[in-house]
C-alpha cells in the first residue's frame, strides 16, 4: 500500500483470486519473457501489472504501471457514457478517480454493516478517525436504524410493550388493513360497524378507543 508505505495482506473473496489468475494467464500468453517454461514468474517480485515498458529495472517485470496511466484509461472509459449518482443525477466524471475507489472500498463494506474498527484494519489505518473520513452513513441504515429502535419500544394503550415486528408482520398487516380496518387521524379503526361506514359510523374519539391502532 503506497500511501502507507508499507505491504498489507487482505483477505481475498473467490471471485477476486478469480480475477487474479485471468490476469497471471494474460500475462503469461502475452508476456512470456517474463516466466519459466514451467509457467512460474522469473522474479518473486514480479508484480500482477507489469508496465510493458522494456528496461534494465522492468526486465523481470518489477516495474507497474504508473498511476498516471491508469487514471488516463479510467478516463478515457469515462467518456464512451453517462455517469450517474445514485439518485440518477449527472455526475462529473473528472471526479472518477483511481483514489475514489478506496472511498468506494470503504463504503461498500460500511453499508454491508462491516464494523468500523474491522473496517480500520483492512484500509490499514492507525485511527478510526482516518477510517471515518472515507465513508458516510447511508440513508438506508439510518432508516434501519430508527427502526429497530421504533420497533423496540412501541406501546399499546395499557402500556405494554408491543413485540419486534418483521418485515413479513408490516406485510401482513398492510394486507389485513385493506379489508379489517379503516383510515383514521393517525391510525387505523378495526371496529367492524365503523369500517363498514368507511369510517363514518363511530362518534367515539379514537385515541381513547380499544379498536384504535397507530400507523
């Protein structure tokens, strides 16, 4: 790692080694200069991109790409399309850059729920500060967020606590709702004369009611 100035090993998914070994075999079918008859590499420091630049210091294929170059191909893929954000809103594509994606590294894993000292080790950062500045709370997890806490403490008019809902609850009460209850000011009525009435048949005031639920 170049900005650490330092090796750090991570730990690689399937697909990833996958990846790996499609590029050691281009290298070998392109690249055979630089390998034993036998398929392994000359150098044990050969690295997976190798500048094809021929010198005295890239013979064994030591050298990589400078980071020029692979911004230049990043941007000239860039152009054949339009870049988007998530919300689908014009997105400068000078702003793609071969940095941004350890921003992107960090975020994905933030979002998959990674724990932000886990998330520390593997960009290899001394402090959960640094960590924190490459990603930022998405608004999916913050709506999660407030709804286990929502889901946790919710009341029924004896004051007692409503269990966890599941998804699978908010589905089966949306479908019970279409033909068990009617709308009312911030909640729903269950009593049947009342749904019948489309809601019009009850005088009682619904927040002190039994048949009242919160929405």
């Amino acid at each position: 790692m170049q900005k650490v100035r330092r090796r750090h090993k991570l730990p690689l998914h399937p697909s990833d080694a996958q990846v790996i070994t499609c590029q050691q075999d281009h290298l070998r079918r392109h690249s055979p200069h630089l390998f034993h008859e036998d398929g392994r590499p000359r150098s044990t420091c050969m690295v997976l991109f190798p500048t094809p630049r021929r010198s005295r210091a890239n013979a064994l294929g030591e050298r990589p790409y400078d980071s020029s170059t692979i911004g230049y191909w990043l941007q000239t893929w860039l152009d054949q399309f339009a870049v988007t954000d998530e919300q689908g809103k014009p997105f400068d594509p000078a702003r793609v850059l071969p940095y941004a994606f350890r921003h992107t590294y960090a975020q994905l894993r933030a979002d998959a729920g990674v724990p932000l000292d886990i998330l520390q080790v593997l960009m290899a950062h001394q402090d959960p500060s640094t960590t924190q500045v490459y990603y930022r709370p998405s608004h999916p997890r913050r709506v999660e967020a407030v709804r286990a806490i929502a889901a946790k403490y919710q009341f029924d008019l004896t004051g007692g606590r409503i269990r966890a809902r599941i998804p699978d609850d908010d589905m089966a009460d949306r479908i019970r709702a279409g033909v068990g209850s009617v709308p009312v000011p911030a909640g729903r009525c269950h009593e049947m004369n009342n749904v019948r009435a489309d809601g019009h048949g009850c005088p009682v005031r619904c927040f002190s009611c039994t048949f009242y639920t919160t929405d």
